[in-house]
C-alpha cells in the first residue's frame, strides 16, 4: 500500500480531496479499472444503500497509521540525503580552496614575468633608438654622397651618362634624384653654377615631361595603379598642374553625348570622379577644374556654334531659351563635385551673357514681327482690306441718321461683311501662345533687376496687336454694321452678337494668361501700377464699345418692331366690323417669331450679368414700343380680345427673358387690355385691382379712351372715381 500511496502522491497536480474520495470509493468497491473518479460521482458513490461507515473509518485509521510510518520512512531518507549532501560541500570546497592558492601562484609569476618582458622591451627600444642615431647620420651621408655623385655629373661638361637618367625603366628613381638636384640648385650661386643649373633644369624639365607621357599612356591603357604613382610623383613637381590638364584633356576629348553635350557630360562627370577619387590626392580640386574647362571650352564653344546665327529669330529665341535653361539644370547636377557654391553661375553668366544683354530687343521685334505677319495672314485670308477707323465715322453715320430722319429717305451705306466679325478665337490663341512662350522666355534670361519692365514691355505688345489692331478693329467694324434705325425695315442680322461673344472669349483667355505670366512678375513693383492702369484703360474702351454696339443692336430689333407693327399691324385687327374668331394678329405672330430667336442668339452670346442686363433692356424697351402701339389703336369688343391674346403672346415671349421687370410689366399691360373688355359697369372694380390700382390714373383714363364706347361710357357714372 505504501507505493501506491507514493504513486499517488507523485502524480502533478496532488488533490486532497481527489486522494479521499478515492479511498472512499475503493472501500466501498465501486471503483473501475482507471483508478480515478470525479468528486459526482463520490457523492453518488456515498448515497448508495450499502454505504459501511464502520468499514470506511477503519479504512481512514489504517490510512493513517500508513501515512504516519510512510512519513517516518522519508524523513529518514531526507536526512540522509542532507547528510550526503554536507560531505560533498565540504570536499569541493577543500577542492576550491586548493585551486585559489594554485591561482594566487600562477598570478604572482605571471606579474613577474611581466615585469621582465617590459624590461627587456624596454632595453631593445633603447638599442633601436641608439642604432637609428648611428644609422641615420650615416643613411643621410650615403644619400648625401650618391645626391654629390649625381650632382658631379652635371658640373662637369658633357652629356648625362648616369642610367639612371637614360635608362626608362629607371624613371621613378630618376625623378626623385633630379627633383632633390633641382631643390638644391634654388641655393646655389648662379655666377659660379649656371651652367650647372642649367643643366640640372632640363633634365628637370625633361623628366617631368617624361612622367606626363607616362601618365597620359596609362591613362590611355586604363591603368590606374599607375596612374596614381605617376600622380604621386608628380606632385612633388611644378609641373603637377600639367599632369591634371593633360588628364581633363585627355578625359574631355572624347564625347559622351554625340553631339549634343549635355547628355553625356554628368554621366562622364561621375564616370572620372571614381577614378579621380583613387588617382589623385585633391581630388574635389580636381574635379572642380574638369568641369570648369568642359564650361570653358567645350560648352562655351558649343553655345557660341548654335547661337551663330541671327537670321531666324525664332529659332535663336528658342535655342537661347532652351540652352540657358539646360546650362542651369546641368549647374544644379553637378555642384555636388563643385567646391565654389557660385561658380558654375558665374560661369553661366560668363557664356549667355553677350546674349542675355540684348534679348528683350530682340524678343521685342520678333514678337511684333509675328504678331503683324499673323494678322496679315488673318485678313489676307478673308480677303479683307485693312481699313483705317476714324472718329469721323461715327460723325458720318450720325449725319446719315440726321438725313435720314429729317426726309425720310435711306442714304445709309451699310456695310455688314456678309456676316463676317473678323475675330478669330483661334488667332487670339495663337497670339497668347506666342505671347506665353515669350513671356517664358523673359522669365529666364531677365535679370531680376530687368524682369518687371521687360514683362512690361512684352504684354504691351501682346495688348496692341491682339487688342488694339484685332479686337478692337473688329468692334469698330461690328459698330459700323449694326443697321441704323430708320432703316430698318427688314429683320436686322444682328452680326455684332456675335462679335460680343469672340470678344468676351478673347478678353477671359487674356485674363486668364496676364494672372499667371504677367501679374506675378510685376505685382510688388512699380509697374503693377502701370500695368492696372493700361488693362483699365483698354478694357474700358473695349466696354465703352460693347456697349455702344448693344444700344444700337438693341435699339435697332425694336425699331424693326415698331415699323413692322405700323406697316403691317391693321386698323381692323383690333376693330373688326363683324365678329371673328379671336386668335392672335398676323403682326404680333410673325414679331413674336422672330424674337424669340433673338433672344436665344442674345443668351447664346452674352453670359453673365450683361445677359441680364441687356434682356431686362431688351424687355423694357419692346414693352415701350407695344404699349405705344396700342395707344394708336381704338378697340371693340371683339379687337380687345384680339389685343389679349396678341398680348399673350408678347408674354410668352418676354418670360423667356426670365426678368422680372419686364415680366411684371407686361403683366400690366394685360391687365390694361382687360380694360378694353370688360363691361362699363365693371371698369371701376377692375382699376381697383392688385394690379391696376397703384397706377396713375391718367393711365387707366388713356386706356380706357381706346374703346369704341368711351362717349357712352364718359356720359355715365361709370368712370366716377377712376377719372378722379
């Protein structure tokens, strides 16, 4: 039982409870195989009718007494394992023990075999630095005597025989002989010496050229270890520069772009700076000087080739524009290599500069060159002969108007071009393209002192050629084409609608172009003023005439109506001897006809506030010649209902206008026409309406005297309060 007992204990995790209910289920002999129940069913276990509770106290007393000697028995195994365990800390530590003072031991020798180390070491520096007193007088005296060796030959006449000079293998050593020779000439007296100097100097001179060969084959060969001892060698010379330009030169020589310079030059940039970089020992002073010699000559040359030739001022503009504007860009890509953060500005400068100096001369007459040569080609294109737009026109068609009016007679030579409005909405784009190129152009090559004036002066030209000589030459001949009044017999064309609506398009386009090329540039200068006042100046001219020509254009619709009514309108349409059906006069029906499309070309050319002022003019205006017109009639009951509906449809049409005003006065005019119908005794009623009664009642009176009945009428009461 005590190994199950220890079984028991063993098992992770150990339950009490588990442990008792166990014991409970096997005294009761209701346990399975598995040996474990839950604490369910030993509850369950416990209700049964055969529960013994003598045989399970026996069995926990038992347990017990077991569990007391099982306790016995591991205490005793504890101690004995503690026991074990005492002897074994006490033999490792003796072990411990023994291996310190063994450590202790082995540290004190070490520190004296330290100290003699640092001794003897410091006895062998003592011995090299007294046998380096006593070898390097003595390396000195042997130098000195090979440099006395060397130096012999070049005091005696005759030609150099030493192979260490003519000897090419040898050339390192030479150079570094004949450059310690040429140090020591610099102090030797010239009087007694000069021959010898002489001769030491050209086989300086000699040498040096030699080591430049050498480098330049190298270069050739692509040896850079080389190359890099000949730099270093070289560098002792004077003629260390040589050996750099003979680099760049050589470097340069080969293009990497073809023939267009710029493509090539930042990959060749980077390609040699690598090798810069291991050949020499400066290598940003170096590599500055590579780029400033591709300024100096190859692009300064290549600047010089393409801007030759003046001829086509276009093309010198653009390739100007598109070379300074490249050079730039390539300044940007290789300051990383330029030591000078300014330099390749200067340099810029330097190569642009004869050119920068008098661009806006040259932009200016291009510019006015194109513009005159595009209108040219415009008119030449409609077949149209320039004219010149005097004020005395003007005075010429006023007279004409005089005349006309005065005899009534048309002496008036309208001249309307077939319809033509000679603008062109792509002409002008083209202008403002011209114009934004140039524009472009002066940004970049003005200096900044320049910059607002030369802007200035471009949009001056722009104003001239598309405003003055295109724009405001086609309102003046829109102005002359709008049919005079008194003649206007036949439904006017109404040609200068149209030459609003170009207008209006080419003025917003040259907005829109001065506010982002124009304005930026001068708006916090002193030509911001000048500017504001030339574009107010052209655009109150070009209003003024806009609205001269819808005045007349307006003016000469309604005097079309106003003829077309007296001509064509009959005494009888509104005074029928007999009873007719009533329906809409044949006058009203055709003017009605037209207007309306009148009105749909107005909203087609006009946008904006001017759309709504000129159809709330419009409205006012016809209101005025239809209310006239009816004051020339008289009205039976028949023709006042002929005039309702003849008003009706003026109504209709007018509400196309979608105005109020001459929407609400229309309205009034029905209600007067309803004067002319309704019966005698009902006038009174109806003047006092919503609509009527805030009339004047001379108003009211003359509407009402257009009846057929007025005499009847008067000779009642039933004008009584209306009249007063």
């Amino acid at each position: 039982m005590l190994s199950q007992y220890m079984e028991e204990f063993e098992q992770e995790p150990f339950e009490v409870s588990e442990f008792v209910e166990r014991l409970t289920w096997r005294t009761n002999n209701e346990c399975n195989n598995s040996g474990k129940i839950s604490k369910t069913e030993a509850i369950i276990a416990a209700g049964v009718e055969d529960f013994n509770p003598t045989a399970l106290h026996d069995t926990f007393t038992q347990t017990i007494k077991d569990l007391k000697i099982l306790q016995e028995k591991q205490q005793a195994k504890c101690e004995g394992l503690e026991e074990f365990l005492r002897q074994e800390q006490e033999v490792h530590g003796k072990k411990i023990l023994k291996l310190q003072e063994r450590h202790q031991l082995a540290s004190d020798v070490f520190w004296q075999l330290d100290e003699k180390i640092s001794s003897v070491a410091g006895k062998i520096t003592h011995l090299g630095e007294q046998l380096e007193n006593v070898n390097t007088p003595r390396s000195r005296t042997v130098e000195a005597q090979k440099l006395l060796n060397y130096m012999s030959e070049f005091l005696i006449a005759g030609p150099i025989v030493n192979d260490v000079f003519t000897d090419p293998v040898k050339l390192n050593e030479a150079a570094d002989v004949i450059q310690k020779l040429y140090a020591i000439a610099q102090d030797l007296p010239i009087e007694k010496f000069a021959d010898s100097i002489s001769k030491i100097g050209k086989k300086y001179d000699e040498v040096e050229r030699r080591l430049i060969e050498d480098f330049a084959t190298a270069q050739k060969s692509g040896d850079i270890e080389k190359m890099k001892k000949l730099a270093q060698i070289l560098s002792q010379f004077k003629g260390y520069t040589q050996c750099i330009n003979a680099y760049i030169e050589q470097s340069q020589m080969t293009p990497y772009g073809g023939k267009d310079v710029f493509i090539g030059i930042v990959p060749m940039c980077k390609h040699h700076y690598e090798i810069i970089k291991n050949v020499f020992a400066n290598p940003q002073q170096v590599m500055s000087k590579f780029i400033l010699n591709f300024y100096q000559l190859k692009l300064h040359q290549y600047a010089m080739t393409k801007l030759e030739d003046k001829r086509d001022e276009e093309k010198y503009l653009k390739t100007l524009y598109e070379l300074y504007l490249r050079t730039l860009k390539l300044s940007t890509d290789l300051q990383v290599w330029m030591m000078d953060d300014d330099l390749l500005n200067k340099l810029t400068q330097q190569i642009f500069q004869k050119h920068v100096n008098n661009y806006i001369e040259i932009e200016s007459k291009f510019l006015t060159s194109k513009y005159f040569n595009e209108l040219e080609k415009f008119y030449l294109s409609k077949k149209h002969q320039k004219k010149q737009t005097e004020r005395f026109q003007e005075l010429k068609r006023d007279m004409q108007v005089l005349i006309g009016t005065r005899a009534n007679i048309n002496i008036a030579q309208i001249e309307d071009y077939g319809g033509e409005t000679f603008l062109s909405e792509e002409l002008a784009i083209k202008m403002l393209q011209e114009a934004n190129a140039a524009l472009k152009r002066c940004h970049l090559l003005s200096n900044e002192s320049d910059l607002p004036g030369n802007v200035m002066k471009l949009n001056d030209i722009l104003f001239r050629f598309l405003m003055h000589d295109h724009v405001n030459y086609a309102l003046e001949l829109g102005l002359h084409a709008i049919p005079i009044v008194e003649s206007t017999r036949t439904l006017p064309q109404l040609y200068f609608l149209d030459v609003v609506q170009k207008t209006n398009i080419i003025v917003h386009l040259l907005d829109n172009q001065c506010n982002t090329s124009v304005v930026p540039y001068v708006s916090n200068t002193s030509k911001y003023s000048d500017y504001l006042f030339k574009k107010r100046m052209l655009m109150e001219q070009i209003e003024s005439k806009l609205d001269q020509g819808l005045d007349r254009t307006i003016n000469a619709v309604i005097a079309w109506v106003k003829l077309y009514l007296q001509n064509e309108q009959k005494k009888t349409d509104y005074k029928p001897d007999t009873d007719v059906d009533t329906i809409s006069s044949a006058a009203c029906l055709h003017i009605v006809q037209n207007l309306q499309s009148i009105i749909k070309q107005i909203k087609t050319c006009i946008d904006g506030e001017n759309q709504k002022n000129v159809l709330r003019e419009f409205g006012i205006r016809l209101h005025r010649v239809v209310y006239d017109h009816l004051q020339t009639m008289q009205f039976n009951t028949a023709g006042a209902m002929c005039a309702i509906c003849d008003v009706n449809e003026y109504r209709k049409c007018i509400r196309e206008l979608e105005n109020p005003i001459a929407t609400q006065l229309f309205d009034i005019l029905h209600a007067l026409c309803n004067l002319l119908l309704v019966k005698p005794q009902n006038l009174l009623e109806v003047c006092t309406g919503d609509t009527l009664n805030y009339l004047d009642k001379s108003v009211v009176r003359q509407f009402i005297q257009l009846r057929a009945d007025f005499r009847f009428i008067k000779n009642t009461n039933y004008l009584k309060g209306i009249i007063e």
